[in-house]
C-alpha cells in the first residue's frame, strides 16, 4: 500500500521514468500528475525531496532494494550523463560496454531488480536518442534488459497513467510502430482484448503478432485477455485445432485469462438476427452466390431487399429447420446498395450447413458469419478493444454498424498490420495445399511458418517476443525479410549454444598423427569456451583422427595448422585419388608451434574405436517452398513450388551429442547453429538454424522442376540459404600463448 506521493507533470522533460519506476514497482509512493507544477516531488510526512536520484535511493531504502554493490555508483553516475547526453558517439560507447556487460547477466547487479537498473532504464527511456539507437538491434544484451523491465506490470501501469494524463491533449491520428503507444478511451483495470482464432488449423507467425499485442496491451492496463475460438464454420473447425491452438499460445509464452467459444452464444445470436429482420433491417435471399457478387459489385438491389418481414421471417424458419428449400437462402444485413465502402453492401449474417458442429452437434443448422458474430460477441462479453490487422479497415465501419443495429455497446476498435514474410505463405489454404500433396510432413514442418514449424527450426520464444516488440501497432504494410528475425534469435543463442563438432561422412578423410598418444585418451573442455555455465564435453584425443575433405585438400606440403583444441601439427604427406580428392593424410604432432602464426585452424574428431564411437547423425538444411516473393490472389501455387527444399547429409558427431534432448540448440562448429530434433526413423537429426545471414534466400527461385539429375543434387551439402563465413581468412587475429598438448585457452578471464 503506498504511504507517499509522487507529484510530477505528465509534460516534464525529460521526464523521470527512474523515479516513476521506482514508485510503481515497491509500491511506496502514489503517483499523482499535476500539470501546474514544473518539477518533481516526493511528499514526506514532514520534508519534500525534489531530486529525482535522492527520490530513488530513498524509495528503494524503504523497500529494501538491493545496492550493496560496488558497481552501483558508476551506474548511477552513468544514468546522470546518459539523461542529458546527445553526442552520439559518447552515447554508442555506453551502450556497447552495457551490452557487454549484460551479456550473461541478467541485470545490473545481483540477482534482483535494484536501484541501480532502475536509474540507468529511466535514463534511457527518457533520452530520445538512446531509444533510437536501441530499435537497430545492434544492442541484443541490453534490449532484452529493458525490453524485460518495461514489460512488468508495474511500469505498464505507470505508463497506463501517464497516458490517461495527456488524454487531454490532442490525440495525433498518426499511428506510429512501438509498444509505447496507449489505447484510446482505456482505463487501466478496465481494458478487456481478445484473440479469436478459427480452430480450422495451426497458428502462424502472423497470428503471434496478433496474439502478442492483445496480451500486451490486456497486461499494460491491468485488464484481460479473452481467448475466444471463432467457430461458426462446421465444414472447416474441428476440436483438435482447439487444443493445437492452446498449444501453440503456451509455446508463445500467451496466456488468457478466459477461453470461450463464438458457439456458446449462438443462441443469443439466433435471437438478435430475428430481431435485425423484424426491425427491417435485415432480408432473406436467395440469390446464387456468383449473382449476389456481381450485383453488389454493380451497386444492384437483390430482387428480395423489400420483401416483407413476415416473408423474410418464414425463409429464416425454413432455414433454422435445414430443409431442402432453406438450404436456398441465406440472411443479410439491410446497410446499403451502392455504398462507395462495399463492405457495406448488405453482408451476408447467417448462413446455413448441415454438418454437425464440433461442439453443438447437429442442434444447429444456420451459423453467423464472422461479420455478424465478432461484432456482437465482442460486445456481449465486454470486450473494450478489438484489435484487428487493418485488412479489415473497410470492414470497421460494418462492425460498428451490426452493434447499433441491435443496441448493443460500441466497441473500441484498433487497426495494426499484418505480418508479412517474402516468399512466405500466410493462407490456410494454401498451406493445407502443400501438407495435403506431401510437399512437406505436417503442419509443424520447419519449411513452414507456423508457430510449431519455426519454434522446431530453432527459433526462440525470447526472439519471437523481441520482434514482435520491436514490430509494435504499425500501420505500414511492407513484406518483410526473415533474416531479421533469425539474426536476433541468434543474438540469443549463440551466448548459451554449447559447441559440438561433426564431419560429413561421405567427405571424411583419415589422418595419422604421428608424435600422438599412444592410446585414446579423454580429456573435460568446456563446450563453449566463453561461458563455462553451458558445462563441459570430453574430447577424445587419438593418433587416428577424421578431418573433412574441405580442410584436406587445402593443406600443402609441409604446412603447419592448428587443430582445435589440441595444438599444431605439420602435414607431411598426403594420398589422392585419380579425382584429386584425398583419401589420407600423414601429420606430425608440432606443439611447440604458435597457432598464431597459422592461417587455418580446424576441427577434427578422433576415429571411432570400441571404447570410444563416434556418433552417426543426419544434418538438414531447407530453402523456401515457393519461388516467387509474393504470390498473388489469382496465382497458382502449384507453379511457383521450390524443386528442391530439403538437404540431407550424414555425418559423423563427438558422441557428446548423445547427451542432447530434443529441442536443444547447439553449434556445429564452422557449420552452423542446429537444434536437435530427436531420434527419427532411428537417427538423429539435428535441423540447421538460420542465422540472419542470407539476404540472398531465393537462391533457387526459378529453378526447371527437379529432374533425376536434380534431385542427385539434392543429396549434396550445397546451399546459398545460409552462406557460412570464409573458413580460411586472410587476417587472423593473434590471442594468446603458444599452444602446449590439451592446454585450453583460460575461458574465465574477467
């Protein structure tokens, strides 16, 4: 319970995010917004503190946040300088020694939110520019910071307040991407969104923005979420979608708190399309569905607009019965002929089908349209904004409309954009085309953009969230690229991926060491040399080691290299074939030799033996399942499908990988980042991660369909999706001491 009051203007600049912070989140003082003062003031029961840095420590004092670090200070005396700073240069700095310091940390200092985190975020909220340069992304660490405290509730509710302050002040019309925007006519504790998914599939990207952003703003105001499934179509919906769906939210960290149902007020909606039609304002008709379009493109009444209501009620009869003349009609709403917004040419609000209903069985025979039934259902369970991608711009006004047509309570409506993918597929239809003609193996195919399909291709929740915050409520509509998305996801990974090495099967070439131990020998490394918490894997150490044909046949005679995590050795001969592929190699064990001084450095594994097997996996990569950036409405999918999307390779890992779970993400070292996707047909796969470097994706886009040539191809390791970095560079930067036998670079350097 607060004690103490926080009196600030709403106007003040820049304004004292750090002090608001700290009084939403101990709830120590009351903020109260005064536009006729000019600063800022904590009311004590006999002083008033007017210091923005003396009102933190003395709330955070009376709460008991944590300061008893000896890095407090310096951020406190970072926040003072970031607060006013608009030097650029002096700005990029801070931000990457923060990045770097919030790396593997989780906040500033400790283990718990302090005094310290809250002062340097209200710095940064408050300096324009520092907001700026934090949405290029080129900060991971310290946005996932900030993004992470201005989530929690307590700082939406302070921002809930701030904007109920300036709802005085003109409202710009101008909607502008970012979580920071308000809703209109909301009241924090009041604000009630849905998300009303058809159960007629599985979720994809677009519906996780949508989900997202209900969520959002429901948290922001201290209000609710309702999920309502949208099932009014018994020929598409079935109640495995449901539970997929549930599913699918839980996977996006999404949470309602209330699931409902279109169909739990059909009753209620029977009754008030009876009363549309006894008020005239609404009217059977039965014209066939190809007529009804032309006529209300032309502007031309249907020959049953004017029918009497008694006429018109004795169809709705026939067609609640299901009878064979019922079947022949369907009820539209009575709004207009030749509206310029031809959404508003008499729609169409009930319809009839005979199939049982996945929930009411065969008890119904005519359903509401989704242009009748969102409207009113939002009303009836006090929905106070409805947030609808801005396709149904043209729609608004007929939203509004069946709410007044049968007095109910108006409903607030917010228009975002759409989530759109360049040679992405977003249709339900379009998707069930390709799992039904076997292109891929099921709706959580990591080809596809459905929530399972990229969660199962390695992309994270916490990147998921991060793109969608960094989308916010923009209106633009643009097709976006997904190299974005997947190089914040790696941004997230990579810190915590735990290294692992393979070499492909068909591409292994045996080497002898001589100068090696005598018999295997194991030796514990970290399996990520910059954060020793991913644990430790043991390297087995071999006179018989496997490298990969890539790295053979760029040795020359007598040319030193390092092999990771070992030390040096000099080729001393090698054995090719009439192909000029190698097929052995000889090495001397050279420890003495500065890997500095060596242009290539190279994973290896030792030679499987009884006591020590290697691990047999399958490495997969895809490409895009269609060819062109953007299908149209009248196109043929069928003639736009990639020959080739999937690319297979056997291959050989450290036998570490058996201690993976399904699910988990790793690194093959100078191949790529992967996520372990189980034990299938009896291997193990482990499908690659994009990491954000293909801006050349459709790299096949416009390829002759796949010939037996082709799809030999296919076999092979070859792909421009995911272009990985020169192997062998001209520059390589020198660290550290001459490599001695097992000696392991010091991974705890502070």
């Amino acid at each position: 319970m607060a004690t103490l009051t926080l009196t600030l203007s709403s106007k003040q600049t820049p304004f004292p995010w750090a002090a608001v912070a700290v009084a939403s989140y101990t709830g120590k003082a009351e903020l109260v917004f005064d536009e006729t003062v000019s600063g800022i003031s904590l009311q004590l029961p006999s002083s008033a503190i007017s210091d923005e840095e003396q009102i933190v420590h003395t709330l955070a004092k009376q709460h008991g946040l944590t300061e008893d670090s000896s890095k407090t200070p310096a951020f406190f005396a970072l926040a003072k300088s970031l607060s006013t700073t608009t030097a650029v240069p002096q700005i990029i700095a801070a931000l990457d020694s923060l990045d770097d310091h919030l790396t593997y940390r989780t906040l500033l200092v400790g283990h718990e939110i302090t005094a310290a985190d809250w002062m340097l975020w209200g710095a940064m909220k408050g300096n324009s520019r520092i907001s700026g340069l934090l949405k290029n992304n080129n900060h991971p660490h310290l946005l996932r910071w900030f993004s992470h405290l201005e989530s929690l509730d307590c700082i939406q509710a302070a921002s809930a307040s701030l904007t109920t302050a300036k709802a005085s002040k003109a409202r710009s019309n101008k909607t502008a991407a970012g979580f920071a925007l308000g809703l209109a006519n909301a009241e924090d504790g009041k604000v009630v969104t849905r998300f009303p998914p058809e159960p007629s599939g599985y979720l994809h990207i677009g519906h996780a923005k949508a989900a997202m952003l209900n969520q959002y703003f429901a948290k922001m105001y201290h209000g609710k979420l309702i999920i309502r499934f949208d099932d009014t179509n018994p020929s598409k919906e079935r109640s495995e979608f449901e539970e997929t769906i549930l599913e699918d939210l839980h996977l996006m960290d999404v949470h309602g708190d209330v699931v409902t149902h279109t169909s739990d007020y059909f009753q209620t909606l029977y009754d008030l399309a009876v009363k549309l039609i006894q008020s005239g304002h609404a009217y059977t008709d039965d014209t066939e569905q190809a007529q009804m379009r032309l006529e209300r493109g032309d502007g031309i009444a249907s020959a049953h607009r004017d029918d009497s209501i008694e006429s018109n009620l004795k169809h709705f009869e026939e067609m609640t019965a299901g009878t064979t003349e019922g079947l022949r009609w369907c009820l539209r709403a009575k709004i207009s002929v030749t509206n310029p917004n031809k959404a508003m040419r008499d729609p169409v609000v009930y319809r009839c089908n005979l199939l049982p209903h996945h929930r009411t069985g065969d008890k119904w025979k005519v359903y509401p349209t989704y242009d009748f039934a969102c409207p009113v259902v939002d009303s009836i369970e006090g929905v106070t904004h409805a947030l609808r991608t801005n396709e149904y711009r043209d729609r608004n006004p007929q939203y509004h409309w069946m709410t007044d047509a049968v007095g109910l309570r108006k409903v607030n409506i917010w228009d975002f954009s759409r989530l759109n993918f360049i040679y992405t597929l977003l249709s339900k239809r379009k998707l069930h085309w390709f799992v039904d003609q076997g292109i891929v193996r099921g709706w959580d195919d990591p080809r596809f953009p459905t929530v399972r399909g990229i969660r199962r291709r390695g992309m994270t929740v916490e990147a998921l969230q991060q793109f969608m915050l960094a989308q916010g409520p923009s209106q633009a509509v643009v097709s976006l690229e997904w190299d974005s998305i997947w190089a914040m996801n790696k941004k997230i990974i990579d810190p915590v991926a735990p290294r692992h090495w393979a070499i492909v099967s068909e591409k292994k070439v045996p080497v002898t060491i001589s100068g090696g131990p005598t018999s295997p020998e194991v030796k514990a490394l970290p399996k990520h040399k910059k954060n020793p918490d991913v644990g430790e894997k043991k390297t087995v150490y071999t006179s018989a080691i496997l490298v990969e044909q890539e790295d053979a046949v760029s040795f020359e005679d007598q040319e030193e290299i390092t092999l990771m995590d070992w030390g040096n050795a000099i080729v001393r001969s090698k054995t090719t074939n009439a192909a000029g592929e190698v097929t052995a190699i000889e090495m001397e064990l050279h420890l003495d030799g500065d890997f500095r001084k060596t242009k290539k450095k190279i994973t290896w594994l030792s030679q499987s033996t009884s006591s020590h097997p290697l691990t047999p996996v399958i490495l997969l990569d895809y490409d895009y399942l269609i060819t062109k950036k953007k299908l149209e409405e009248n196109d043929n999918v069928a003639d736009f499908v990639t020959p080739v999307t999937e690319f297979r390779q056997d291959a050989l890992a450290d036998a570490n990988v058996g201690d993976l779970k399904k699910g988990d993400i790793m690194q093959f070292e100078r191949k790529g980042y992967f996520v372990f996707d189980g034990l299938v047909n009896g291997n193990l796969e482990f499908i690659r991660i994009p990491d954000g470097k293909a801006a050349n994706l459709a790299s096949k886009a416009g390829v002759p369909a796949a010939t037996e040539n082709t799809k030999a191809e296919a076999a092979l390791p070859v792909t421009k999706m995911y272009p990985l970095e020169k192997v062998y560079g001209d520059d390589v930067k020198a660290e550290g001491d001459s490599t001695k036998m097992y000696k392991v670079e010091n991974i705890y350097k502070a």
